[in-house]
C-alpha cells in the first residue's frame, strides 16, 4: 500500500481513484489536484468529485446545475401537459385530425344533399329572387341542422 503521507506518487493515485494520466494532467493543470501528499491529492480530488456531485464547482457545476433546471422545467411542462390532458383541454393529434376529417365530410355531404332536395321546386320557379330566396332558405336550414347536430354531439344542446 502507498505511503499516504509521503510525497505523492502518480501511479499510487491514478491506481487508488481510477482515472488515467491524462485526466490527472488536467486535474492538476486546473489547480483540482493538490497538495505536498498523496492524502492530500486524494482529499482534493475527493473534494472535487463532491463539489461536482452537489453542482457546485465551475463551468461543469453551472453547466450540471443548468442541465437539472430544464430537467426540473421539462418535467414540470410534461406533468401540467398530462394533467390537462385528463382534464379534457387536449386531445390527441391523431384524433383531432380524423375529427376535422369527418366534420369536413359531413359538411360537404350536407351541402352536396341541398340541390337534389329541392331541385323540383327549383324548376318550377322562374323569378330569380324567388329561387334565391328558396335556395337560401334550404342551404340555411341545412347549416342550422349541422349546428345543432354539433351542440348535441359536444353537448351544448
């Protein structure tokens, strides 16, 4: 076993906390490692690993604690997402798309049924105003029947 309070011996350390060479350059380079012992090496590193772990330490520390707040902010959007979810505000996109699909389609239906239904009585009216007025009666009719076929569905009827 290494001498802890001796003069610190690299491969001791790098064998004691498991990093490589290079890493301990770094380390050292920053001013992380230091000390007169490999104890002393060690507590820092320690030290180190610690202020890091807590999110208090430089760059990567700011970058840690950065990191955890959207984190913490995407956790927060997903669980008010899914909270209105179950509350009924949202639906999924897939639904709301073959929603408008249908809603379309039976709008378009509804309005392609005007004609045939009162093409008899068309034919039989030569004053323009009085075809307006019936061809504009029907086709409000026929909206009306949509918007009170929607309340229902929704509910508001």
């Amino acid at each position: 076993m290494a001498d802890l309070d001796g003069s610190p011996n690299i491969a001791a350390f790098l064998a004691t906390v498991g990093i490589g060479r290079s890493r301990l350059t770094e380390l050292r380079a920053s001013g992380v490692v230091t000390g007169d012992t490999l104890r002393a090496w060690i507590q820092a590193y320690c030290a180190h690993l610690r202020a890091g772990a807590s999110g208090r330490h430089g760059d990567a520390g700011l970058e840690l604690s950065r990191e955890r707040a959207l984190l913490a902010q995407a956790q927060r959007r997903r669980i008010e997402r899914e909270e209105r979810i179950a509350q009924g505000e949202f639906i999924p996109k897939a639904k709301a798309i073959e929603s408008f699909k249908r809603a379309g389609m039976t709008f378009r239906d509804a309005m392609l049924s005007v004609p045939g239904r009162i093409a008899a009585q068309l034919a039989s009216m030569s004053d323009e105003r009085d075809i307006d007025r019936r061809l504009t009666a029907e086709i409000r009719t026929e909206l009306e029947r949509l918007a009170d076929s929607a309340a229902a569905y929704r509910g508001d009827a």
